[in-house]
C-alpha cells in the first residue's frame, strides 16, 4: 500500500538493476571498495497520488554509521544556501528560546548555526554523526544514533529534518509518531528532500540505493496531512533539486505561514508524466554519456569528473564501470587517495589537475557549475564544463 496517500498499491515502472548500497562510504583499497555491496533499484510510483518508492529496498544491507561521508557542507553553494536557510527559519518559527530537534544531522553544520543564530537550543540525531556526543557551546548537543521513536523522544517545540526523509523505510509511521508526540503543544516542522519530479525528469543519477523514497508537492502534501500535520507552506529550493514543506500542529485558526497555494492533484501530471518516461531516459542517457567519454578519450582530452558525492557515484556505475576517465576529483580531502564503492574510482585533489590538463570535466550537479569553473580556472585549467 502506498506510503503517501493509504490508498493504492504502487506500480513497478523502472528497473535500474543492481546499484552501489555505500554510495557515501570510501575506501583506502580498491579490492574493498570494488566487492563493496550492490542492491536492486526497481522504482514503483503510485497511480493515486503519484509517490514514487524502491520496490526492491532492502533495510538489512542498508546500514548507517559514521564511515559514511555524505556532507555536502564543503561546498560553498550549500554553504551560502544552508546559511539563507538558517536565517529564514529563525524568523519563520521565531526560534529564540526554543528547542528544536534535527533528526538525521549530519556532522551538525546546520543545527549548529540555527542555534547560534536563533537562541534556541537544539538536540540532533545522526547514524553518521561522528563528532562529540553531548552539549556543545552552541547550545547543541549531539548524538551518534537514530532518533528514538515514542515516548523516549525529548520534547521539542521545532523538528527540522534535511535529506533524511527520504532514507526512512517509513515515512508516514515517522511523521505519525512526531505528530503523536507533539501532542496538544503548538509545534512546528521544516522537512526538506530532493524533489522527485527534477529525480524523475532529468538522467537519474538522484536515483541512489539510500533513498527509499522520492517525493513530488502532491505526494508530499499527502502523506504530512495524513499524518495529521498542517500545511504552513512548500515549495523547490536550489535550482528545484529540493522540495521543502513546513508544517505545525494545534497552531489554532491563524492564518497559514505562507501564501504559495498548498499543491492538488494537478500537480501530480507533471510527475506521472517523469515517470512515464524515466526509464527510456534513463538508459539513453547512460548509454550518450558512455559514448561520449569514449569520443573524449580518443581526441585525447583526458575526460575527469569534479565531484564524488552520491550523484557522482551513481553516474560512475552507470556511465564508466570500466574506467576510462582519467580522474575523479573532489573538495572534500577525507576522500583523496581513497577509493568508490563498487566501481573503485580513485578520488584525487583538484589540485592534481594542473598536471592532468584535462580538456573535459564533467560534473553531475549544475548547481556547482560556477564554483568549479571558478576552481579550475584558479588551477589554471582550461576545459570544457560539461555537464551530464
Ligand atoms: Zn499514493
């Protein structure tokens, strides 16, 4: 039964075949990171209100701990966009003096600064968290671990939750439960997520084994009210690869917090019209990048990759399983000289550029089109950006 809207049983539309589990995880050997585990992405969307689920996701090989490195923080177009973000929150929920949970934290970056910035005190929860547990000066504490369901959740006034609803085997018992514990309080939430329709439109590199779930404005609606939550407001967020939803719970007969319309059913088309056609989209696009790097590599143009996050990743085991690109580069210095589950891509420094002089770079995110061009004309690397 579908998870979103309780009211139909999701309808197998693509299948990706087997896929890195540990796309945020590297290695310091190769062997390792090639034998690293796969599993079956085989996407289900629902007729009703359009949700879109991994029929084939498999909770026991999907582990998290704090090996796993999925921080976007070192970029500075997430940095500006994450620091945009804390300050309207703080305005938006009037945070001073309020506890706020963030579950699913990452290494704390943002829960951090919206407690500096705001006054509130805040508790975050993280598998992957592998800072120090406990208080910290910012009026922040941590925790290494998921967040506790029930009863043994702490009281809170404000939840956030940022690009972990969608790694939730489920998310309609997960916001059932946070509107349970709420109770007769007056309590708010900010929950962010990749947007499924730009995930469903464009190659599919998003389609990564840790998202269960990919959720458009309607399916996203459906499944906070069902849960019992209203609607403040939503909407896209950075360059419409995220979807945002704000809500609140016994927040009376005051008028909503935002003024964009709440999405109907309308909105769905756009989405089942994605899902229609991902599958062929997919494998196309697999198959142009394919033949492109092959082209690059003939004229000599020594083709890398700047970026080897999750969408990097995906579009490694899609579209050079066999390694013919000269280099993988990322910002990130924990994963230089390490190496990528399943297709044990080595990660270098940008810096190692200079004496490549590749011609072609290819990235995976548009949203990071100006930083790298900036970087690599700073390496004084002459190349073509193209973007997959
Ligand atoms: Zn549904």
């Amino acid at each position: 039964m579908c998870d979103a809207c309780g009211e139909a049983t999701l309808v197998a539309f693509a299948d990706l075949g087997d896929i890195p589990v540990l796309c945020g995880v590297h290695w310091a050997d190769a062997g390792a990171a090639a034998a690293s585990p796969v599993g079956r992405m085989t996407l289900g969307y629902c007729p009703n209100c359009a949700y879109v689920r991994n029929l084939a996701f498999d909770p026991a090989v999907m582990v998290y701990d704090t090996t796993m490195d999925t921080n976007l923080h070192h970029s500075a177009a997430f940095q500006a966009f994450s620091a945009e973000l804390v300050k309207h929150l703080a305005g938006r929920f009037q945070l001073g003096g309020k506890r706020v949970l963030d579950i699913g934290c990452g290494q704390g970056e943002f829960l951090r600064e919206l407690c500096h910035i705001s006054g509130s005190t805040g508790i975050g929860y993280d598998a992957m968290y592998a800072g120090p547990e406990g208080a910290d000066p910012s009026g922040a504490e941590f925790h290494s671990g998921y967040a506790p369901r029930g009863s043994a959740l702490p009281e809170f006034d404000v939840f956030t939750s940022r690009h972990w609803f969608e790694h939730i085997t489920d998310p309609y018992e997960f916001l059932k439960d946070l509107r349970e514990q709420a109770g007769d309080r007056e309590v708010y939430g900010y929950i962010e997520v990749p947007d499924a329709v730009y995930d469903m439109s464009t190659a599919g590199w998003e389609v990564i084994y840790p998202h269960v779930s990919y959720f458009d404005a309607y399916s996203l609606v459906r499944i906070v009210e069902r849960a019992g939550w209203r609607i403040e407001d939503t909407g896209t967020l950075f360059g419409g690869m995220f979807r945002f939803i704000e809500v609140s719970a016994n927040a009376g007969d005051r008028p909503r917090l935002g003024d964009q319309p709440i999405p109907g059913p309308a909105e769905r088309e756009r989405q089942l019209a994605a899902v229609k056609g991902f599958q062929e989209r997919n494998a196309s696009e697999q198959k142009r990048w394919r033949d492109r790097i092959a082209e690059l590599v003939e004229q000599g143009a020594n083709p890398v990759l700047w970026g080897a996050g999750s969408r990097g990743v995906q579009f490694l085991t899609f579209a050079d399983a066999d390694q013919r690109l000269a280099a993988v580069v990322d910002v990130n210095p924990r994963k230089w000289g390490r190496y990528l589950p399943v297709t044990a891509h080595r990660v270098d420094s940008p810096s190692s550029l200079t004496a490549l002089k590749p011609s072609a770079v290819i990235i995976t995110n548009p949203s990071y089109q100006k930083e790298i061009a900036l970087a690599l004309r700073e390496l004084g690397v002459e190349a073509e950006l193209l973007i997959a």
